[in-house]
C-alpha cells in the first residue's frame, strides 16, 4: 500500500527513469551500493526482525536487502514514480510499507530499531537541520545509518581536475544539473552536528574513497578489485575523510 503525505519538497518525478539509470545503473552507482550494503549488512548480521525506516529510499535497492535479512522496513521517498518503481522491486511483500512523503513530513507514532538515510542530506536546503527530525524516529540504543556527499571530496576532486573556477566559486555551478547534489557536506560538520544531538558515533567510514580519482576508465572486470581495496580502506586514516561519500553509524545515548 502507498500512502500519500501532501509535500513540495524537491523531488524526482518526470526524471524516474533518468534517475534510475544514472544512480544506480552506473559502475560508481553500483560500487556505492555494493559498499553501503556490506556495511549494513555486516552490522546487521547478529540481529532479527528488525523494524527499519528508510528515508528517501529511492527505487528500493536499500530496503531489499534489510528485507532479505528478515527485517521490516517502511520505505519513505517524495516521489510516487520513484516510489512506485520501489514497490515493484520489492513485490507483494508483506515487511514493505510505502510511504509517499518528505523527510520532513514524515511522522510516525512508532519508533524504528534502524534508520537508514542515505545520500538524502545533500538534497536538502537545511540539511543539518533536519537531523533532529531524522534521529526523532530512533528508539532507545536505536542505529542510525547515514550517509551524505561530502563537500571536502567535492572539493577535492574538483582541484585534482583542475576546475579551478569551480572551487573558487565554492562549487557552486553556473548551470545546475538536477542529478547533481545541490548541498553537500564536510564530514566534520555532520560529525559535530551529530555529536550536539548526543550521539554515539560506532563508526566512519569514505564511500569510494579512490574510485572518482581514478584518471582512466575503469573495466567492469576490475570491479572485484576495485571493491576489495574500497572496502579495506574505507575506514582508514586519511581515505575515509575523502569518500565521495562519508558514512556513519551512530547510535542514540
């Protein structure tokens, strides 16, 4: 069932199939995923019927593999296309309910043993004050899963390419690409921002920490590679702070 909360929060309706194709259809798209979900999966591995809220689950890749590991999940997204495009992933399953609503709308009386909010933030116009909404729906020793683009990659990235007006105009572009992310943010904000709510900060962790550096093409076969050495660097020392994105798990005090 798809419920609908009324909204006029930026949303991806009339590009569903353009999102799609270039967030997850991608080699970066798949890497990110693939990374987000060992992850999830690695911290989840011990616990069952978990009851999970993912806000702004895009078409449901996220919230497929928590059912998968038995957990209920209500999945939550602005956009009905993108929306309807999750309910058809995930099928008839009774651990799925849809939500047509945005991040700040939302409400339930329930509180959730996990939130995932996953490249969300970066979408935003006051991200970092959302965050108080966000953690609202954690029950007590509730796990928070976050991620956000992160501006010091941006940044970074941007220099190493030589987008030297780019940078000096704080990255802002002169015409917007609407799959781009409009807000991103340094890791040591979202980290200070967290900490002022009274979070436990379990882990950090850079989301292709390498891959978007990477000055040639990279061949589908080099994927396992890639992955592996992602993955052993991802919460090391500097790598982590220049993930295209930056990942955290915190846990409510």
């Amino acid at each position: 069932m798809i419920r609908h909360t009324m909204t006029s929060d930026t949303h991806f309706n009339g590009i569903a199939g353009k999102f799609d194709k270039n967030i997850y259809g991608t080699l970066k798209g798949k890497l990110r995923h693939a990374l987000l979900t060992d992850l999830i999966t690695e911290r989840l591995k011990h616990s069952k019927n978990l009851r999970v809220l993912d806000l702004g689950c895009g078409t449901g890749i996220m919230a497929k593999e928590c059912l998968a590991l038995g957990h209920s999940v209500d999945v939550v997204d602005p956009s009905n296309e993108i929306l309807n495009k999750a309910k058809v992933l995930l099928g008839s399953s009774e651990k799925a309910e849809f939500f047509c609503s945005s991040l700040q709308s939302y409400s339930s009386v329930e509180k959730y043993d996990l939130v995932i909010c996953h490249a969300v933030l970066e979408w935003l116009a006051n991200p970092l004050e959302q965050l108080t909404h966000i953690v609202s729906f954690l029950k007590p020793k509730g796990l928070l899963s976050l991620s956000a683009f992160n501006k010091d990659a941006l940044r970074f990235g941007s220099m190493a390419y030589g987008n030297f007006d780019y940078v000096d105009r704080d990255m802002k572009a002169k015409k917007q690409v609407r799959l781009n992310p409009q807000n991103p943010i340094a890791p040591r904000e979202l980290l200070s921002a967290l900490n002022a709510l009274n979070l436990n900060i379990e882990s950090k962790a850079g989301i292709r920490c390498f891959h978007d550096y990477v000055k040639r093409p990279i061949d589908d076969s080099e994927f396992e590679l890639l992955f592996k050495l992602e993955k052993q660097y991802a919460g090391v020392e500097p790598y982590l702070w220049l993930g295209k994105y930056f990942h955290v798990f915190a846990t409510v005090n």
